[in-house]
C-alpha cells in the first residue's frame, strides 16, 4: 500500500481530515459532531498515515527518533504516548466530572456560560461539558490508536 | 452497659489495617514481623475486653436503600468467640517467627492471618446477615491463601482448592438461607429489619412460626446447616479438614482447630433459639454424633501427628455441633463450654505438634517416641492438654463431655424420640472410648523409649514454648476451678444461646448419675483398650483402605475429576480457538435466548409493521442489500470489503433521510476507519478457500435467524414505543438549549443528561486498548522454556526485519 498514489493523496488529505476532525469535536455541543466523531475521525487520518507510510514512519519521519526495528510494538515511545493519552483522557473525563462536587453539584453536572464582546466571535459560548467531551476525544484517539499501531505491527 | 460503635468498628478494622501494612512491618521487621501480630492482636483483644458486659446493637450505616446496615451486635456469646480469636491470634503470632524462620513469602503469610483475625473477629460480630457472609467468606478466603502457603508443593495445593470448594461452596448454601430468612424477616418485622439478625434473634418466637407458615423452616435450616456443616467439618464435609494441615502448623493451630472451623458451631448456637425444635434436634445431634464418632474412628487410623489432630478436631466440633443440637440446656451449656476448652487444649496441642515436627523433623506417629527427656516443658504441656482432650477428670474437658452426656440422657426427656434415646447416649460414649484412645496416643509420644532412628531432638526456642504454655496454664485454671470460667464468660454466652438459660454450675461430680457411670465406662474401656491400640488402628486401615468409596474423599477426587473432564469437552466444543465457531455459539446463543423471551413474554402477537417508507429511503435500502448480497459473492477480500463498505456507506445515508446527522455522522467516520484498516490489514488476511456445503448451510441458517432476531427484535422494541414522542425525548428536545447550552441534542445528551453513561462506554474503549495490549504484550510469557524461545525468535525477527528495512530504503 505505499505506493506513490497512496502517498501523494495522504499528504493532501491528512491535514484536511485532521481540520475537520477537530473542527467536528469543537462545534459538536450545537452542530452535528463530538467528542466520540471527531476522535474516530482523527484515528482515521492516523490510519492514513501509517498506510501510505509503515507503522514506523511516526517515529522515525516525524519525530526524528531512532526505532530498534523489531522490537515490541508495545514498548515504542509513540504507542507509550498513545496509552498515556487515553489514560489522561479517562482521568479528565472523570476529573470534569468530580469537580461540580466541589460547588455541591452532583456528579458530572454540566453548566455553561455565554461570553459576549468577544472578537471576531462577537458572542462565545463555553459549556464546562467541553472539558468531559475532550476526555472522550483522548480516550478514543488514545485507545483507537493504541489498537491500530499494535496490532498492525504484527 | 451498650457497647461503643467507634470501638466495637476498631477492633475489627484494626486488623484489616494490619494487613494492608504487613509489606511495612516486614520492611521494618524482616522475620520479626509476628511480633508486631501479636500487638495488633492484643491491642483488637483489649478493644473487645473493654465491652465485657455490654450487650446491644451498634450499626454504621452502608447500602440504605438495600436495608443493608455493617451492624454489629455484642453480647457473651460474640464476646467470647472474638476474644478467643484475638488472644489464640496473639499467641499464634508470638509462636510463628520461630516457626516460620527462614521461609519465603512471609508478607503473603502473614498479610493473610492478619485479614483472618479481622474477619473471624467480624463474624463473631456481625448481625447483619450480608456482613455475615461477607466477613464468613473472607475467612474461606484467608484460609485458602493459607494451606496453599507452599506455593510449590502440588498436595497443598490440592488441599487449597479443597478447602476453597467446600467452604466457600457451603457459603453459598448459607447465603440463601440467608436471603430465605431476610424476605420472612422483611414480611415480620418490617423492611429496615430485613437481614437484621440481631432483630429476628430478638423476636426468635414470631420468626419461627412465620418460617413453619410458608414452608420455609426446614429449608432455611437446612441451608444454615449445609454452610455450617461445610466450615465446621461434619461428616460427610469432613475430609478437607485433614487436607487442610498441608498448612503450617500455627496456620493450623489458630484456623483449622481453634477458630475458622468453629464458625458453623459458633453461627449453629447464635440462631439455636430461633430454630430449636424437635428438627433441629434430629438434624445437628445426628449429624454431630456422627461426625464425633466417625472422626474419632479416623483419628486412630492416622500415623501423622497433625492427621490425627485434625480428625481429633472435626470429632470434637462433631461434639459442639450434638450439643447444641440438644435443645436442653444441658445442649447449650455443652457447646458453650467445649467451645472454649477445645480452643485451648486443642491449639496448645497443635503447637506441641509443630514443635515436635520442627524440632525432631518428622510427623510420622511410629517414628516418635520418647520425647519427654528432649522435650521436658512440652511433655508437660502435652500431658494437660491431651488428658483435657481424652475427658480425663479433673481436666477441663472432662466437664464439658460430661455435660454432653447428661444431654444425651436427657433428651428422651423432652422430646418423644423412641429408640434414639437409647442410642444417642450410646453412641456418644462409643465416640469418646476412641478420643480417649487417640489422646493417649499422642500423649505417648512423650513417654516409653526413643526410637534408635530418632535423630538428635533440640530445645525449642522460648518464644514457641510460650504460646503453648499461655494455652496449658489455662486449661488448667479451667480444669481446678471451672466455675471461674463459667462466671467470667461461659454463662453470659450460655445466656445468647440457650432458650430458657439457668444458672450453670460444673465442678466434679460428688455422687453417682447417669452421666457419670458414662464417663466411667467410656475410660475404663479407653485404658484397657489401649495396650491393644496398634491392632484397632491396623484394622481400621484394613477396612477404610481397600474400600475407597466409603471415604467421602474419594467421591470428592471423582466429582471433581468428573467435572474436569465435562469442562474441558464443553470448552474444546465451545471454545476450539476459532473464531467462526465462537460466533457461530454466541449468536445462537444470543438469538435462541432473544426469541424465547419474546415468545414467553407474549411481545411477539402485537407486531404491527408500518410501511411509512419514502421512495429515496427505499432506493437506499435497495442498494444496501444488492451490496450485502455482493459481499457475500464476491471472490476476492478487495471487493469483499469495498462492496461492505457500500453497505454501511448506505446505511449512513438511511440515517440521514431519517433526519439523524449525528448517528449519520458516526456511521460515516467508523465505516471510513473501518475500511481503511481492512485495507491497511489486508494483504495479510489469508486468500478465500473454498469452504465445505454443510459449513455453507450452517452459515446460511445461522445468518437468517440472526437478521430475523434483530427484525423482530426492532419491530417488538419500537412497537412498545407510545405513539409521538416519549416524556424523555420531549424533556432532552426542551431542555437542551436551557439547560445544556447547545443546540446539538444528541451531543448534549451524551456529554450532559447522560454523561454517566458516556462515562462508562469511555471505561469500555480504554477497557479494550488494555485488553488488546495485554493480550499481545503477554503471549510471548509463557513458561521459561517459551521465554527463552521467544527469544531467539525476536534475534530472528531483528534480522528479517533489518533486511526488509534495507530493501525498503
């Protein structure tokens, strides 16, 4: 599969799917979209990537680190990143959760607040639900990712 | 005088806390560790003795809404059975530095007497039926950890799992005469009392009658006695017992003679006057006569020092079990007090076991002889401790046995039982003939001449005889004034148990009665039987040996081994390491159990199908199946997973025109990773074979019934549905601009109404990752040889690769 076409075409779309993928993610609290879409999206663009390039190139194209070919999968540096993230993801979803405990709110309350006069937006609205859906964002990149660069590496 | 929650909790938690520190104390204290026990133990024992004399409930409050309360109720006989727990604790403790010097794996030793202290100290407590059991299994648990302390010795390990099984087994009997008794309980004394032991104790009367109303009484006490009978080895239950000394000896001291198998009897007297009748009296006098006799039997048999302790000890929680199985009070006061004399005579002889064994290197009975010129202190020990056992008088066992004897004379006087009257008294001196016998033996030990194959025999150290001496110098206090001990404990556990308690009072008989021509005659013929004690055991091992199927043991290795087999089969059929017959179980499976809810639950008659389809979603739906068909057509994986794509590409479309962009969107974005990591695997799928016709078949049928299940499953679903919208709907619809601030409500949903739930899918994703890895992580640990193995295996992996690589470049 890494074939000139297959390459050519992933430098083009990869930048475009990772833009959509997070503009998804952001306006999905009031347009079709969210934390669960956006991160599918974004392990796709990853799953471009290591298609067009070998499960490697991450490492070795883009990070400029030296690779023991060979070696477990499981002990790469960017799959070790791919499992802190959903880690980290799984701890803010839950943190976001635990913090309305501390206004007396229940678990997981959500609230939001309209910002006005703010530029080029004019009027912004930040839900605290953002914090939780980012969660879910990392853990499905995270483990997505996590999945796809170890099992494909066998 | 009521007692204190705050300490009553201590004393139970301190432990528990103890165990969670043990990898400090032993990071501290190395081997010395025990020392620290017998703090610990001391500290939960003063806590107890502080409530000496109060009685009452205390509760912590713990599931409200399930009515489930960590209630602990404190009175003689729960102060009694916890006391003797924590002091036996500190002596074991103060014994096993000695005993345990130089062994590995002593943080797993001791981590797990300490969370065994704690749960037998909270089951003597507990008046919660669900704290009960919890507290009853967790010492299942520690004593499981326990046998199976020698990790490497396969008989202990054989032994663990035994023990495991049975107990934990009759646990679960005693859990649903648990639930049996909460739902009579809930029904009589109102909900908030519905696992409230210390509540249904109190009103015993209401409970029974309402039990014997709906048929219920003797299944509930069968149950309780099924659980009972499994912890406190009765026969047919007994054999783990005897298994169970794979353990170390202070292992088997404090559990498998002191306390962990008391629990049944100690659990049998808590609810006797709740269920006594003439029942009761017929099932726990038969069954602990039985076991008393039987057990006494095998104890002659044995040739192993801690083998005929063991089945010493099930005979004489054979002989608790009878007593409170006589519903006089004679019954009462019988289990009540050879409670406590069995804990000390018996631990004390369990550590003389362990010194002997320690010090001369050998268990075997024929070995051993002669030890009191090595030995002197443990001779002495022994000598209180086995004539206490034996019913010797004026030895403190001599009064409880006596006290048994009078309750099996009497019991023909309370209830009309015909020829057992006869011979319940009969068998219960026909059992004691053989403890006087077997406690002579061991005692004999210690006297005659040594054997010449007995190796030099060294002095213990201090701290191994002081456990043992503590025990001794008791049942001696006990065995001169045994009034004392039934002032200080034994009336006020007499009170708990018996149902119209008087005061008790023992001492050595001054004239001649019923019970004591028994206990005459059980020890005259005790002595003049013993010169002849080598052909009766010889004989009793002609006829147990030959004859497996008498030994429940036996039976035991076939069931299980029975069971083995059965599983394996059913998991080589189930599980045959392909995927497609896995799938082939589960859907089955999942559809046989779908559909025969629907049937059973009648949903399948008010099927409506409506038509409400427009011509676009139509054409979709069309070509959806034209590629499901061309799926299943297609002859290369290539076009396999382009046509599938088409499948899901049209289904996201489907979702569209049913005006949901969200669901829309998530089928876009999977179906998308999903084809792109076929393509990214594909080259490494094997080429399609050729697959046999009935194989064929079998798929075929499979698949329909799978695709009819999920249709009918989403007619019968959405036809349950009330016509528009539902309140839920209408509520997200209205409420997720006010109260969520989004427009999406879909997303609003997910992250805001019903974010636990999200919340938990996320748990599953990151489930997944962790399963995925550990999978692929640990297949190559496997034994050393695979190890090293695999090894080579990744030198050669290396060198592929780093040629590949080249080629690459």
């Amino acid at each position: 599969m890494t074939t000139v076409i297959m390459r050519t075409t992933a430098r083009a779309i990869v930048p475009i799917v990772l833009v959509v993928s997070i503009s998804l993610f952001i306006e999905g609290h009031n347009l079709p979209g969210g934390g669960f879409i956006g991160g599918v999206l974004t392990t796709t663009a990853f799953a471009i990537i290591y298609m067009g390039f070998g499960l490697d190139f991450l490492e070795r194209g883009i990070l400029g680190r030296d690779v023991d070919p060979g070696k477990e999968p499981s002990r790469d540096r960017v799959v070790v990143a791919y499992r802190r993230l959903f880690a980290y993801g799984f701890a803010i979803a839950v943190v976001s959760g635990l913090a309305p405990l501390a206004f007396g709110q229940p678990f997981l309350t959500q609230t939001f607040v309209m910002l006005e006069g703010v530029p080029i937006y004019d009027h912004l609205e930040v839900a605290s639900a953002i914090a939780f859906d980012f969660g879910v964002y990392c853990v499905v990149v995270g483990g997505l990712l996590t999945i796809l660069s170890v099992v494909g590496a066998e | 005088m009521s007692p204190d929650l705050a300490v009553v909790v201590a004393a139970v938690a301190v432990p528990f806390v103890a165990a969670a520190l043990t990898p400090l104390f032993f990071r501290v204290l190395g081997e010395e560790t025990g020392f620290a026990g017998t703090v610990v133990a001391l500290a939960s024992f003063s806590l107890l003795a502080t409530q000496y004399g109060s009685e009452g409930t205390v509760a912590l409050e713990w599931i409200p809404a399930l009515n489930v309360a960590l209630r602990f109720y404190v009175d003689g006989w729960a102060l009694l059975f916890a006391l003797l727990a924590s002091g036996i604790g500190a002596l074991i403790f103060t014994y096993s530095p000695a005993y345990m010097h130089g062994q590995s794996g002593l943080v797993r030793y001791y981590a797990a007497l300490f969370a065994f202290m704690g749960s037998i100290i909270g089951v003597a407590l507990a008046a919660d039926l669900i704290a009960i059991f919890l507290f009853w299994e967790l010492t299942s648990l520690a004593s499981f950890v326990l046998i199976g302390f020698y990790t490497a010795d396969d008989s202990s390990q054989y032994a663990a799992r035994m023990a495991m099984f049975i107990t934990v087994g009759g646990g679960l009997f005693l859990l649903v005469g648990f639930l049996m008794l909460s739902v009579v309980a809930a029904d009589i004394l109102g909900s908030g009392a519905a696992f409230d032991l210390a509540a249904m104790l109190e009103e015993s009367d209401a409970m029974a009658t309402a039990l014997r109303d709906r048929g219920l009484f003797l299944p509930v006490l069968g149950l309780l006695a099924i659980g009972a009978g499994t912890k406190s080895a009765q026969v047919p239950l007994h054999f783990w017992l005897p298994n169970a000394m794979a353990a170390p000896t202070p292992v088997s001291a404090f559990l498998h003679s002191a306390t962990m198998v008391k629990v049944g009897v100690y659990f049998i007297g808590r609810v006797r006057p709740m269920l006594v009748g003439p029942e009761w009296l017929f099932l726990f006098a038969t069954l602990g006569l039985t076991t008393m006799t039987v057990c006494a039997i095998m104890a002659v048999a044995a040739t192993d020092i801690k083998e005929l302790l063991a089945y010493s000890t099930a005979s004489h929680l054979g002989l608790m079990v009878a007593g409170f199985g006589f519903t006089s009070v004679y019954g009462a006061e019988t289990g009540v007090f050879h409670l406590l004399n069995h804990a000390l005579f018996k631990a004390a002889l369990f550590l003389v076991a362990g010194i002997i064994a320690h010090e001369a290197g050998t268990r075997e009975i024929n070995k051993l002889g002669g030890l009191r010129h090595d030995l002197p202190v443990t001779a002495a020990i022994t000598t209180v401790a086995a004539l206490s056992m034996a019913g010797i008088p004026p030895f403190n066992g001599f009064y409880s046995k006596e006290l048994l004897f009078e309750a099996a004379v009497e019991a023909s006087h309370y209830h009309d039982i015909g020829l057992l009257g006869w011979l319940y008294p009969a068998v219960a001196v026909f059992g004691s003939i053989f403890t006087v016998l077997y406690s002579l033996r061991f005692l004999s030990l210690f006297v005659g001449d040594r054997p010449e194959a007995l190796d030099y025999v060294q002095s213990p150290p201090v701290t191994m005889l002081v456990s043992p001496a503590v025990l001794a110098l008791l049942a001696a206090v006990v065995s001169v004034d045994p009034q004392l001990a039934v002032d200080v404990i034994v009336q006020s556990g007499l009170e708990a148990t018996a149902v119209d308690p008087g005061e008790m009072h023992v001492g050595l008989p001054t004239s001649y009665s019923t019970p004591v021509g028994m206990s005459a005659v059980t020890i005259a013929v005790g002595l003049a039987a013993f010169p002849f004690y080598d052909r009766l055991h010889d004989g009793i091992r002609g006829v147990v040996g030959p004859t497996p199927p008498i030994r429940p043991n036996w039976w035991y290795d076939v069931i299980i081994e029975g069971l083995t087999d059965e599983g394996r089969w059913f998991a080589e059929t189930l599980h045959n390491g392909l995927l497609r017959t896995y799938a082939t179980w589960v859907l089955s499976g999942i559809c046989a159990f779908a559909l025969a809810g629907f049937v059973a639950a009648g949903a399948i008659d008010s099927i409506g199908v409506g038509t409400e389809v427009t011509v676009a979603m139509g054409l979709v739906l069309l070509v959806a199946v034209v590629g499901a068909l061309a799926v299943v057509l297609s002859d290369t994986h290539v076009a396999g997973v382009l046509t599938l794509s088409i499948l899901g590409f049209m289904i996201a479309i489907f979702y569209i025109l049913g005006s949901a962009p969200d669901l829309a969107l998530t089928q876009l974005v999977v179906e998308t990773l999903v084809l792109v990591l076929f393509l990214l695997v594909i080259e490494e799928i094997p080429a399609i074979e050729r697959i046999a016709v009935g194989t064929t078949v079998r798929d075929v049928a499979l698949s329909l019934v799978v695709g009819v299940t999920a249709f009918i499953t989403v007619l019968v679903s959405s036809g349950a549905r009330p016509a528009g919208s539902t309140d839920i709907a209408r509520y997200f619809a209205a409420q997720a601009v006010p109260e969520g601030g989004g427009t999406n409500i879909v997303n609003v949903t997910l992250v805001d109404f019903r974010g636990f739930d999200t919340l938990g899918e996320l748990a599953v994703v990151a489930l997944a990752a962790i399963s995925i890895l550990t999978l692929i992580v640990m297949r190559g640990r496997g034994d050393e040889r695979s190890a090293a193995r695999s090894d080579d295996d990744a030198i050669e992996t290396r060198d592929t690769d780093t040629t590949t690589g080249g080629t690459d470049e």
